[in-house]
C-alpha cells in the first residue's frame, strides 16, 4: 500500500443532496466505510436519520452519527479544492465529464492536495442543473445503456471502491500543479469575471444566453490554482478599470 | 466497445447462496441489471420473494422473475466451465486467490468459451467451506481491513461493474467536447490577449515577468475549444473597446 496515496482517502467528503430515503444514506455510510472513506456531508436531507437509516448502516454507525448536516450544496462545498458529480446522463453546457474510473484517479490526486467532495443527487431527481453547475467535475458509471439506474447507495459503494483502487495503487503524481483554488475562490472569480462582463456591454443581463455556463465549464476543465484566480482576477480590475478611466 | 468480449456477460451467473433478506436478492437482481447482466440463481433462499425484493429490484423484475431456483449449490454451478466465489476473509487450505478486477479480468475471458459462475454466500455466515471448496476461484473485494463487511447486494454491484469493465472498457472517446481550435487560433488568442492586458496596464511590456507563460499554461491545460476562442476574443474586444471610450 502507497501510504501517501491513501491518507487522500480522509480528504475526501461524500455529499448526498436531498437525499429521500433513510436506508439509502444508512447504507451509503456502510459503503463509505468498507472502502475507508469516513466523512458523510448531507445536504437538507427529505428524511429522518431514523432506524432504518442506523439498521443499514450496520457497523458504520460511527460515519452516520458523524455526518456534517448542510442546508445548501455550497455550504457543504465550503474548503474544498474540487468537487466531482455523478451524473448518469450528459448534459449539454456541462464540462466535459469523466468516467469513474478516470474520475476516481483525479480526485485522489487532487485530495491529496486539499479537500475534495463527491456529490450525489436526489434517488430520483438527481442533481440540478444549478447543483451540476457548482462541481468541476460530472462523473458517470459506466452502465447498461438500457437500464442505467443505480440504487444510490450501490453507486456511492462505486466510487468509494474506485476511490480506495485508485488511493492504493501507484502513484501517478500531480505533476508540476501548484496549490488548488479553493471553492470560494473560484466562485468569486465568476462572479467578478460577470460583473467584469457586464460593465463592459459584452453581457447582457436582461440577455445573458449561455455566456457564464461556457466560461465556466472552460475554467473548471482548467481546474484553476489560487495563484491563477489572483492573476485573473487582477487582470478584470485592470479591464475595469480603464473602462472607467 | 468491443462486441465479442460484450457478449461474454451473457454467459454469467450470479449465483446467490442461502440470501436470508429478500430486499438484498431484489437489490442485487437492479445491481446485475445496471451492469448489463441478466442470470441470477438462488440456492436454497432463506427468505420469500416478497414485495420488498420486487421493490428493491426497482426495474429489475424481469431479472428477478427469471431467477433459477436451485436447492443445492451443485446445481446451481451444473453446466458452468468455471466457478468463483467471493469470499471476506482469506481461508487456509483455499485455492489462491484474486483481487476483484483481475478476477474480472479471468472471468471474462474465460466466459467467452462456456458459463461461469460468481458466488456469494449468505449475508451472516457467507460460503461454508464445502461451498467454497466447489469454486475454482475464491475472489476478494479490496476493503478496509478494519471494516471489511460489504452488504450483498453492494457487492454484487461491485463485482458486477468490473465484469463490465473487463467486458467493454469503455471507449476513451472526447466525451462532451466540441470542436477543438486550431493551433492558430491559439496563438491568436494569446497574441490578441497579451495586447489587451498592455491596453489595460496590467501588463508592462517592459517588464513582463511570467505574465503569459502563466496564462497560456492555463489555458492550454483547459484545451481550447473553437467557440471558446470565440468568446474570449469577443470577450477581450469589449474590455479594449471599454478602455478607450
């Protein structure tokens, strides 16, 4: 075992949005642990962590019990460096995604640099396309195209499995990558780069298409280091500016 | 996706020994489905199959409908060219065996040329040595060792996706990408983008230090999309045109 590959396990946070039924997030808290993975973030769960919920976690009752409770996906994002979704359809402004596998390689790559969540929807909504919006990274399970529909838990137990193959098995380096922007600050970058765009007459509020999904899904494939933010950022104050000068 | 190896899941049965919980027989019949397996057998249920089991197999029934009941497990493997066994712990005098995916790998190929079968034992007392000694191949999921206990059907949805991915890796394809841009309308990217930033005043041409190394290496991480030019060039007019007005 790569000891310095696995400790990426513990910075990895598993985060069930709205999850709807208490023996689905019992049993994920289950899955997680069998595979390593010990921090469960719930997102306004739609159910009571009941005795269902603790029946299916059979042992894990220490993962369940621990869970961090979030009212927003943003809060449950907050310090994270990176967060991948599972997603079991393409979407069409979304970046570019990756498969379990692949995806399993990056995130432990990228936790062992700082944290990283892995988010799953709703058992039968999914993610929306604001949720989607907010990770880096969609991630599919390969599946039968005829019948793709994973209980939830089933696809937690997944990537939790992928997660631990791809912390334990040789290292692949984050070759030549500086420290990671957090969350927050690549929100605030988008958020400015908008402003920035709108002071300039190039977005249109009353008309804002789909410019801010595209330069999104464009910087969140770059996966963006803190530096690069200060850089990008410095670079909209100079553009405002001289717009105003 | 490679159509001969496909096929090879067709001719694999998951073999399920004494299941004492019906909703783990229904969650394991909607795992084997997801990952485009159809074969489940049943040896000696200690449990009915109720609404709960058709529940859990969600839409799944055809799988679980179509089981074949066996009363032994002798039975269950007639027929079959190879038979493995998971099994959570290593046992003595048991043949050696294989990590999950490279059993995947053998079992795969080996159901190219006749059926096999993937056993699993019951939720409590998982396979009795008799059992166990009637399988060739005695096969472990890679697990926390502190907490090593996987639900049923979490494990066959574990097993069930490395056959998948043994069967058809999937193809590697630019999965979401659009048109990529050229190496000119890189560069020409860059050259108009160096020239906006020295309109601005964030850049000094006579003292650059590694403003666009930095940048390009950036972008060239996110590899640029044709639109995407687009949109940065047109980006970067409005922020000049802004400047000078």
């Amino acid at each position: 075992m790569n000891q310095n590959r696995a400790r990426a396990l513990a910075q990895i946070r598993v985060v069930l949005s709205r999850p709807s039924h208490s023996g689905n997030v019992g049993a994920a808290a289950r899955a997680m642990k069998t595979m390593g993975l010990s921090r469960l973030y719930l997102v306004a769960p739609q159910c009571e962590i009941d005795g269902q919920a603790r029946a299916l976690s059979s042992n894990a009752l220490d993962v369940l019990d621990g869970a961090v409770h979030c009212a927003t996906l943003e809060e449950a994002l907050g310090g994270t460096v990176m967060a991948a979704a599972l997603t079991a359809r393409r979407r069409e402004y979304a970046a570019p995604l990756k498969w379990a596998r692949e995806a399993a390689a990056e995130i432990v790559d990228t936790a062992l640099a700082g944290e990283v969540a892995l988010v799953f929807g709703n058992e039968t909504a999914g993610l929306s396309n604001e949720e989607l919006a907010l990770c880096r990274l969609p991630v599919m399970i390969p599946a039968n195209p005829d019948y793709s529909s994973l209980n939830l838990a089933a696809a937690v137990q997944v990537m939790c499995y992928e997660l631990r193959m791809a912390a334990l098995a040789p290292a692949a380096a984050r070759t030549g990558r500086d420290e990671p922007a957090t969350f927050e600050d690549v929100q605030r970058f988008y958020a400015h780069l908008e402003q920035a765009l709108i002071d300039s007459g190039f977005l249109d509020p009353a008309n804002p298409k789909k410019l801010m999904p595209r330069l999104r899904r464009l910087f969140d494939r770059a996966a963006l280091e803190r530096e690069e933010v200060n850089i990008l950022r410095g670079m909209l104050n100079f553009f405002q500016k001289a717009g105003k000068s």
